[in-house]
C-alpha cells in the first residue's frame, strides 16, 4: 500500500543530538579525505574565475586558491571552518543532486518527443486536470509548484538568449524567457520536459539553500571577511596604504592627463603647418 504523506508524521520530527556537520564528516579518514579534496576543487574554481575576471590567466589564480583552502583547511579558527565546510559543501553536493535527478528525471520526456517512449505526463495528474492545482498526495509523487517550475525556466531562457551572439542581450533575453516559459505551458512532451527541467533547476537551488542551512557557510564567509576587513584597516592605519593609493592614482591622472593636453598641443600645431 502506498503511504500518504500525512501518514506517520511524527517519524520525521525524532529529536536528535545536535552536531557539527563537519566534525561528525571529517569523524573518519575517508571523509577527512574527501573534505580536503572538496575545499581544494572549491578554491581551484574560485581562483579560476577570479584569475580569469581580473588577470586573464586563472590557472596562476586557481593553483594559489586550492593550496590556501587546503592549507587553511588544517587550521583551527574561523579561516579553517570555513574551508572545511566549503569542502564539505562540495561532497554534500555532489552527493545530493542524484536524488534530484531521480526526482525529475528528463530522458522519459526526450524519448517521448522523438516518439521512442510512450508519454509520461509531468506532474502526474489525470486526464483533464491542470498541472496548476496538482497537489502531491502519496510520499513518492514528486514535489511540483507551476510557479516554481514557470519562473525557473523563464530565468534559464532569459539567461541563454541574452547569450546569443547575434541579438542584443536585451531583446534574446525576452525572446529566451518568453520561449521558455511557452515550453514549459505546454500539454505535451515538451511541456513536460520544460516542467521537469524548472522543477530540476528548483530543486537544484533548494538543495543549495539547504547545505548552506546545514554549514552555515554564508555565515562562516561573513566571519572571515569581517577578519580581513579589520587587518586591512589595521596596516593602513600602520602604512597608510589607503593614502598611498590615493597618491599613485592621482599621479597616474595627472600622467595621463598631461599627456592628452601634449598630444592636442602638438596637433593643434601640426595644423597651420599643413595649410602653409
């Protein structure tokens, strides 16, 4: 028999003792491992899109950003916490996302529309309902909001028309989005595919939500960033590094500056010579 939702609910609110996610992880060797490769991946790709946005060359960056993650991952204070629950956060991830891909799985949905497989409706309701008022009512129907799954899939349309080369951003991310969403309205395969993929992207973002509700790593960032906020504040009160800056940039005007006005002067002056 297929359990009701409402059934037995007391069996998801057991108390347990409260533990730090990461020191229960990190309990063993095999997951003290995978923390420490997790932290290292995580700072690779931040130093990999911080070399790119800034230098142009992220592999320096992404080298630099995995060993400073790593080596603060054996440290204990607020810099090593926040290493380790970002790796952490990286394996709970990757751990997670299969559930949601079981959860709204989209190959039924492709098979379907090149005529491989017969219809599997998304949500499954009955004939004549709307996927609008689906409600799930048995513990293995999938969680489903028309909201949800519309505006997730008007934000990934909007994203990858603004995208194309051949439109101004503006004008592909209002055709994307409104395609999209058009896609996801749909009575057919393809409207279940566009319902399964934003519920896919919906479920992706929740998933986020909730390890960060586990690691509080949001709260971590906050704690670190306030710690080098201050030390920053502390060598320039000690260097004056602020009023340093201030004076290389308005030299560098300044250089600028004077070389624009040379540069008109002397063209200014090559003028009368031409119409002699």
């Amino acid at each position: 028999r297929r359990r009701r939702i409402d059934d037995d609910d007391d069996e998801r609110f057991r108390a347990s003792p409260r533990r730090d996610a990461v020191t229960m992880f990190m309990s063993s060797r095999r997951g003290a491992v995978k923390v420490r490769l997790g932290s290292m991946i995580v700072g690779a790709a931040l130093g990999g899109f911080i070399g790119k946005s800034l230098m142009n060359d992220p592999f320096k960056m992404s080298i630099a950003m995995a060993s400073f993650l790593f080596v603060t991952g054996f440290l204990r204070n607020d810099y090593g916490e926040l290493s380790r629950a970002l790796g952490l956060a990286f394996v709970f991830t990757l751990q997670r996302t299969g559930s949601v891909r079981k959860d709204y799985p989209t190959l039924p949905h492709l098979k379907a529309m090149i005529r491989q497989g017969p219809r599997k409706p998304f949500p499954p309701v009955e004939d004549g309902i709307s996927p609008w008022k689906y409600e799930p009512i048995y513990r293995d129907d999938p969680e489903f909001k028309m909201t949800y799954a519309l505006l997730a899939m008007a934000l990934v349309g909007s994203f990858c028309g603004g995208n194309v080369p051949i439109l101004p951003a503006w004008i592909g991310g209002i055709v994307g989005a409104l395609a999209f969403a058009s896609l996801t309205t749909g009575g057919n395969a393809r409207g279940d595919l566009g319902r399964s993929m934003g519920m896919r992207v919906v479920g992706l973002v929740q998933l986020v939500l909730a390890i960060n509700s586990d690691l509080r790593i949001l709260g971590k960032a906050a704690t670190v960033g306030g710690l080098m906020f201050d030390k920053v504040m502390i060598m320039d009160r000690k260097h004056r590094i602020k009023d340093r800056i201030v004076v290389i940039c308005k030299w560098g005007y300044d250089k600028v500056s004077n070389t624009a006005e040379q540069v008109k002067e002397e063209m200014q002056d090559e003028r009368p010579e031409r119409r002699r």
